[in-house]
C-alpha cells in the first residue's frame, strides 16, 4: 500500500471516528516492545514490571528515563487514521494501542487503567 500525508480535509473527515472512542471498556488492541532505537517487536502478550516498564522494551535503558513515565498508550482509531495501513501502526513508537478515548478529560492523570492483570497510572504528559 502506498502511504501519504493527509490532507487536513482528509483528517478532520475522520475525527467523528476517532470521538467514537469508547470511553469505558476499551480494547487493547497491539502491544509493540521497541528492543532498541529504531526498532520495534509485536508481541501477543507483555509483562509490565514497576522498575523496568514493559520487559524487553528499550525504555529503561534510555538516557534519564522518568519512572513516571514508562509506557506511551495511543488511540487506535487516531493510529488507523494517520498510518492507513495496520502494518504501519508498530512504527508510532507507542507500546500499546488502545480503542479508547485518551482525552485528558476521560483519562484525567492519576486514573487507573486495568489491562489484563496489570493495572497502569495515567500520569500528566510532558511538558
């Protein structure tokens, strides 16, 4: 598939998908591990660890990383929109791509998220 820049007609056409979010209840939809820069690994399943991130990802053996800030989370339908092609979604960098609203007013930091058996913290983004 050959892959363009949208035009910004072309994304606000798809911005009644993407608030169709589920706000509740949402879909873990790919968890991808980043092993080394520029490099990134689907897995069908992950372990969380509280000093380490998700185990296998570079995250912790990054310059200064914030153990506030161990996963990146992402909204799917943002995701398919801007990649267009589902092989593409492993390149946004994010470890999982959820189908659910990730506004800061559904998501305000301190919520709780429980993926699996794992229960994540949103934190505030960074400035």
């Amino acid at each position: 598939m050959s892959v363009r820049f949208l035009k910004t007609a072309e994304l606000e056409a798809g911005l009644d998908e993407i608030r169709r979010s589920p706000s509740d209840g949402g879909v873990l939809q790919l968890i991808v591990r980043r092993p080394d820069v520029g490099e990134r690994e689907v897995v069908e399943e992950g372990d969380l660890d509280v000093a380490l991130g998700l185990v296998g990802d570079s995250w912790s053996r990054r310059r200064s990383p914030n153990p506030d800030m161990q996963l990146n989370i992402m909204n799917a339908r943002v995701l398919a929109l801007v990649a267009q092609d589902k092989a593409r979604w492993p390149l946004a960098g994010d470890q999982l791509i959820l189908d659910m609203d990730l506004s800061e007013r559904n998501l305000p930091p301190g919520t709780r998220l429980a993926i699996g058996s794992a229960v994540i913290e949103v934190t505030a983004k960074p400035h």
